[in-house]
C-alpha cells in the first residue's frame, strides 16, 4: 500500500512530541525518523532542522519541506532544495516567548535595572530617577512574524516604538518606515535597538560600524535574531567606548560563543544561548498539520518562505 509519509530530520530535536501531535491531527501519516526505514517514494514532506547534505535528493516525490525553526538562513543556501513550496515554523508559543524576551530585555535598560545590579554588588543605594517609558524610543528592526507582536507589546507597555522592515508596514501605535533609505533616520531616532531581521544576504553585517555610530550616545542594542547581522567587531568597539552603552545578545556569529570571547568578559554585556524563543511542537506541529492538509488539497501551504530572498 502506497502510504503518505513524512521524513524527520533533526540531532537537536526529540521527535516524540512531534509524533504524537502530527499522527493525532492526520492518523493517515506515515511518520519516519528513519531514511532507511521508508520507501523513498512515499515520502511526500520533510520536516527537518539542518539535515546533512544531500537528505533532500533521496526523496524523488517531495511536495513540502518544511524547516523545523524560524530561522531559514541554513536552508536557503543549500544545493539540494527540491522545487517545492519551502515553509518554516510559526507558532504562537514562539512569539509569545520572543515578546517576553525583547520585553524582558527593553524593560531592564528603561528601568535601569543594569545600574542597580552593579550598584548592589557594591552594596551601594544608587538612586537613579526613573524616566516615563514615553519617552524611551525603542526601534526593531524586522516587523515579521516575531517582530511585529514584539513592536505591538512594546508599544502596548507605553515605550515610543519604531519599526522597520523592507515593506512599509502598518501597526498601531508604531511609527514604521521600510527601507534601507530610511535606515540611517531610523537608527538615529533609537535609544534601545531591537533586531529581529533574519539572515540574508542583504541583512548580513546591516549593523556595521558605520551604522551602529548612527545610533545616540549611550544606547542600548538587543540582538535575538542572528549574530551575524551585527558586525561583532564593531559592536565590541562601540561597548568598549561608550557609543553603545549595553547589549543584550543571545546568538553570535559563531554558537556557542567561545569560552575565550571578549563578550564573556563585559560588564555591559548580557549573554544568553541562543535561546529567546523556541518551538512548541505540541502548537507548531498543528502549523505543520494544517500544511500538509492544505499541500494535500493543492493549496499553498502556511509560513512559506522565499529561498531566492533568504526568508
Ligand atoms: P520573518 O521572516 O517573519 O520577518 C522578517 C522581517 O525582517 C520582515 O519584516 C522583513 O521585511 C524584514 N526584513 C528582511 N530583510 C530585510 C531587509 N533587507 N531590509 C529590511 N527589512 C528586512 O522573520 P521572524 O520575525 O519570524 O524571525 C526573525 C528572525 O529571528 C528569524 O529569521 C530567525 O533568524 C530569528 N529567530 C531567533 C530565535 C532565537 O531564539 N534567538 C528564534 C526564532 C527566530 P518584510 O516584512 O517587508 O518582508
């Protein structure tokens, strides 16, 4: 019997929980971890996070790869990406725990908590008087899927936010601008620096030396997209002299951050791994469901992504 059948893929993710969500969403599925243990023909969708080379090439009748991340910038450069629809995960799970973090992060530096984290370690009352959060600019950078809800809560606590994006986007209480025209503007405008662009080949070192002298004196930089869009050397430079006054980084342009790093050694550094959102499998896999029901009837399927573009 010819089975429709879904090939996992990943050294990091347990497939357990996707399993036993994508079988009770499509009983019919035929769910496989295991290339060998599959008829190569059956196998019509992949679900998979960084499989070796040539994995795509093995299965001839694929109709949907899907990333098993939000991230697609190990994805889109590979050589064996079949001709189908290409999708990534979303979920709500995942944005929610991206809002929390970029709150999180903006929040600590609009209430200064840093100061009063070294103040205590020198057991030192250290008043500091608190500024309204309106009028606290705070800029991200990247309005998709995790960057908009970010802005809209950011907005939602009381901070001026700004948002940019490639196109011009409409959210409410956001000043948005699109662009790499308005860029310069932008940073300029911005105390606290969200970034939640992916990587491409556009965005790769967007936040160079140049760009990051933009920002106002003192300001505050959060990275929890890919360490690669901020030129670290420039960043380190910017920390060291005081353009930049803090930064909140969870990914790096090599992860995990080696034990030897400057980062590691910053005061005005919070390092966290990698690890501001992740993926819900029991929600996302219902994402996942929902493709393949949609691929099934011919229709495109959720969270497509554009390889040519890079997300
Ligand atoms: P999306 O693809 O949904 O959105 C990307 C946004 O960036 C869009 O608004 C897009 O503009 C904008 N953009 C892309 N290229 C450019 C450009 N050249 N100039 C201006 N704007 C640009 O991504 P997500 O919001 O889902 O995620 C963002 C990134 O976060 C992911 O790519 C991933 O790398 C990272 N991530 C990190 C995690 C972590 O734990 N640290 C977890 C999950 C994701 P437009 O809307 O006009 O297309």
């Amino acid at each position: 019997m010819s089975r429709d059948a879904l090939i996992f893929y990943s050294e990091f993710d347990d497939p357990r929980a996707w399993k036993a969500t994508l079988t009770n969403e499509l009983p019919d599925l035929d769910f496989h971890t295991d290339p060998e243990a599959v008829d190569p023909a059956n196998v019509h969708y992949a679900l998979a996070w960084k499989p070796p080379s040539g994995f795509f090439s093995r299965f001839p009748n694929l109709k949907l790869v899907t990333n098993l991340g939000a991230g697609v910038d190990s994805l889109v450069g590979r050589n064996d990406l079949p001709d189908v629809p290409i999708t990534r995960l979303s979920d709500t799970g995942m944005v929610s725990l991206m809002t929390s973090y970029v709150l999180f992060a903006a929040i600590r530096y609009a209430r200064d908590i840093p100061i009063f984290e070294r103040a205590q370690r020198r057991s030192e009352w250290r008043y500091v008087h608190p500024r309204a959060l309106s009028d606290i600019r705070v800029g991200v950078l990247g309005l998709g899927e995790l960057g908009t809800p970010a802005a809209a809560a950011l907005a939602g606590v009381g901070f001026d936010v700004r948002g940019w994006s490639r196109s011009l986007k409409q959210i409410a209480n956001v000043k948005c601008s699109a662009g790499l025209e308005t860029l310069d503007t932008f940073l300029g405008e911005t105390e606290i620096l969200i970034i939640l662009l992916p990587l491409t080949s556009e965005t790769r070192g967007l936040l160079d030396a140049q760009r990051l002298s933009l920002l106002p004196w003192g300001a505050k930089l959060v990275n929890a997209s890919r360490g690669a869009v901020v030129d670290e050397t420039a960043l380190i430079a910017a920390l060291k002299s005081g353009q930049i006054a803090e930064a909140t980084l969870d990914v790096f342009t090599v992860e995990p951050l080696p034990k030897d790093h400057v980062f590691w050694g910053m005061d005005n550094v919070l390092i966290t791994p990698h690890l501001a959102s992740i993926t819900v499998p029991e929600v996302a896999a219902r994402e996942v469901a929902e493709s393949i029901r949609l691929v099934r009837q011919g229709l495109p399927p959720l969270h497509r992504i554009d390889p040519g573009r890079g997300y």
